[in-house]
C-alpha cells in the first residue's frame, strides 16, 4: 500500500465513524450529549475532508 492508499483508507473510516457518531446524537441520545456526539461527527468530517485534499501531495 502506498500513501495515497492509506489516506483513502483513512478518509474512508473517518467517514464511516463520522456517520456513526451523527447516528448517536440523532437517534439514541436526546440530551446535550446528542449535540456533542453530532458536533463530533462533523469534525471528523472535516479530518476526512483534510485527508482526502492530501491525497496525491504527500
């Protein structure tokens, strides 16, 4: 595997937790804790956004 393998496969799983965390805070907590999970998800969108703009210059 090569870098730009390794930042799809980072961008990938980032993507995937990303959703999952989303889910969290939208279907199984309804508090402030749904919030944080949901802000969480979105930054790790834009971790998988920073990985994917990285592929092909490192």
């Amino acid at each position: 595997m090569n870098k730009n393998t390794v930042l799809a496969w980072a961008t990938a799983i980032m993507i995937i937790v990303g959703l999952a965390l989303i889910a969290l805070g939208a279907f199984r907590y309804d508090d402030v804790a749904g919030w944080g999970f949901a802000s969480v998800g979105i930054g790790f969108f834009a971790i998988a956004w920073v990985f994917n703009a990285l592929k092909g210059r490192v």
